[in-house]
C-alpha cells in the first residue's frame, strides 16, 4: 500500500511542477455577485449563478415562509431516501417535470442529480455500436465522457464547422443505422455559441439525431428562459435537449425533455439516472419554486445581455481581445503563467477571476474568464478592464 501513496505523490508532484496542481477554496456567498474567502470580499467573476437566484435573499426568504408542518417532510425534507425507481421520486420530481413539459411544449421530461450525471447517462443508453457520434470539438468534459462510456464510434468535428459537419455527414450516413450530433448551444470557455438552426437543417437532411446541451443557456436566454433553442426558433425540432438546474436556476440537478419514448427509454436505460439516490425533496421544490417565476426574469436576462456587451467594449477599448455573445466574456492571453500571473494581481484587487489554461483549453489559448450575472451592476465592473490591462503589463 505504501506504493500506491508514493506513486499518487509523485504524480501529485507532477501536476504540481506544471502549475495545474488545484485545491478546494472556502467560499461565502453575499449580496450582488459579491464572495468572502478568509475575511476578503470580491465581486465573483467565476461563478455560473447567472440570474443571481443562489444568492438572492428575498426569493430564499420567501420560499422557506411558506414552510410549514403540513409540508415540512413533503416539500423541505432532507433526502429523498432512494433511487428515483425505488422510493426516491417525491411529489416534488412529478411537479417539476410536468412543470417543465407545459413551458417546453413536450410531451415529457426526466430530472438527472446533475449535468453531468445527465451528459454520462444519455449517450451510452442510446448509442451502439452500429452509431457515429459527431462532436464538436470543443464540448464540456461531461459530455466527452459519455462519449468515451458508449461503444458509438466518435469523430470530433473542427469548433462551430458546419461545412465540416456536413461532408462527414456526406461520407458515413450509409455506413451507420443513426448518427448523433452533439453540441453544447453555447459554449464554457469561449462564450460564443452554435447555430442551432443550421445543425437543425443538416441533421434534417441527413436524417440525423440532435443532441443540444443547453447548460449556459437555460434561464439566461430566450424569451421564456427555455435557452438559445427557444431564441433561435428551434425549441421543437432538436430530438435531445438538456439543461442543467446548476446556473442560471440557482439550484441542482438536470433535465432532459423530449418525447414519451425517449424518457421512458432514458429513464430505464440510463444508468446514472437508475444507479444513484434521487435529490432531497427540497431541492426540487426549490426548482419548482424557480421555474414558475423563470418566465417572468426577461429584465434580469436583459439585464445580464446589456452588462456583457458594455464590458466587451470595454475590454476591446484597453486593446484587449475578447470573443464570444453571451454573459460568458473570455479575455484571451495565450501563455499560461501569464494568465495565471494576471488573475493573481486582479483578485488582489477585489474581483475574484480565474486563469484557464491547458488542458482545460487548447495550448496557447489561456485566458480570463469572466462571468456575469445579474445580481452585479456596471459600477462594480467599470474597473475591471484597467485593472487587467495594467496586470497584463
């Protein structure tokens, strides 16, 4: 045994001598997209809570007011005791879920623990070794990994390359009984996002099956908060259409929403949905209590929409570079240590901003990622871009 622990230091220490070594942080979350860690406030530029709903004292306070003795087991109990098949699915599940069919228009939906107990599940329940998986390539770990658990053969197209899609699409749809296109709508790292209409369109023609991961865009885009499907106009033509309850919902968990058979066959089928203890019954009815108000956050998301665009021309205005149309604003640097070197001396400065670096993205692409929600207000942004143009010099 003391093998095994001299083998993990030593590939500990590896990690380490290539900067990529990670630890946990203790964090305290506070009003205004604001964080304390070890007695410091900063403004949170590394978070996912979009809509500032995690944080939000009012909507907290006003969801435990209605606790009461007739509801405190159904509503805010504590576990959920089972797997969702054994003795886990509580009311608050079958209320989400139908939640969730009446604002997609689906004929059903089925919950996951979490994205990423979702993206390992889908995937190797429904494609076999007869499929072809085409990814982009630039997709979340999650999805990759269910990529890696199915027995489909996988081919990873070139970033948002729909010419490239198409003539691979050309050159193996007889070779396959069903093919698989995956996306994220938009994605992590660089903020930008797919042209879901034109996958629409490719996976019409080829007979194909769209699999769109709407993670960073649920509650934060569309009209409703149904994501970039319900923006784009192609909420009812994408056959596998995930989001997750982890960002913009302020919660846990997520969901897939499709057809009757497709969620009857997930739910029996995907293992990490059959495998593993349901949520605590007051964490859906959180979600419940989220879902019912998402329809009515337009100004939040607009709101959100307007602090984004401000901050890129900000950005580009110090002669940074920066991409992408969504809350997510990356600021690409390239070398690493001088990414890393950079977020130091900007979280010095009160804004909690993180470097991403290999292998997380592409050698030579480090950058900054900041993240916006709509709990922050353009006075607590406003110095941001001086603070890291004069980092980086």
């Amino acid at each position: 045994m003391a093998d095994l622990y001299q083998q993990l230091a030593g590939e500990l220490h590896k990690i380490d001598q290539q900067g990529q070594l990670r630890n946990l942080v203790t964090v305290t979350h506070h009003d205004r997209g604001e964080i304390e860690i070890a007695g410091h406030r900063y403004l949170n530029l590394a978070g996912n809570d979009y809509l500032g709903l995690a944080a939000n004292r009012a909507m907290i306070a006003g969801f435990y007011a209605e606790q009461n003795r007739q509801n405190l087991l159904e509503c805010y109990g504590l576990g959920s005791t089972a797997s969702r098949l054994m003795t886990g699915s509580t009311k608050p599940y079958a209320r989400l879920e139908q939640q969730l069919c009446t604002l997609y228009g689906t004929e059903a939906a089925l919950v996951f623990n979490s994205g990423y107990h979702l993206n390992i599940g889908i995937l190797p329940a429904l494609a076999g070794k007869q499929d072809l998986i085409l990814a982009d390539k630039l997709c979340h770990a999650s999805l990759i990994d269910g990529m890696r658990l199915s027995p489909a053969r996988l081919i990873r197209y070139p970033h948002l390359d729909y010419a490239a899609i198409e003539d691979l699409l050309s050159r193996h749809r007889d070779k396959y009984r069903r093919i698989f296109i995956v996306t994220e709508s938009i994605f992590s790292m660089d903020g930008d996002t797919a042209d879901l209409a034109e996958l629409v369109r490719l996976k019409d023609r080829w007979q194909a099956v769209l699999y769109v991961d709407d993670a960073h865009g649920v509650g934060i885009r569309g009209a409703t908060g149904c994501g970039l499907a319900e923006e784009m106009g192609v909420l009812d033509r994408i056959e596998i259409l995930t989001g997750t309850f982890g960002k913009a919902f302020g919660g846990q968990g997520a969901f897939v929403v499709g057809t009757r058979v497709l969620i009857d066959y997930l739910l029996n089928t995907a293992r990490s949905q059959i495998f593993t203890t349901g949520l605590p019954p007051v964490s859906v009815h959180w979600l419940c209590t989220v879902l019912q108000q998402m329809p009515q956050m337009q100004a939040q998301r607009t709101g959100v929409a307007e602090l984004a665009d401000r901050l890129r021309e900000a950005l580009r205005a110090e002669g940074l570079r920066t991409h992408g149309s969504s809350n997510i604003v990356p600021v690409l640097i390239g070398d690493a240590a001088t990414a890393v070197a950079a977020a130091e001396r900007i979280c010095a400065a009160g804004y909690w901003v993180k470097a991403v670096r290999p292998p997380t993205v592409p050698a030579g692409t480090s950058r900054l990622r900041l993240s916006l929600n709509a709990a922050m207000a353009w006075e607590q942004l406003a110095p941001l871009p001086g603070l890291i143009k004069a980092a980086l010099t």
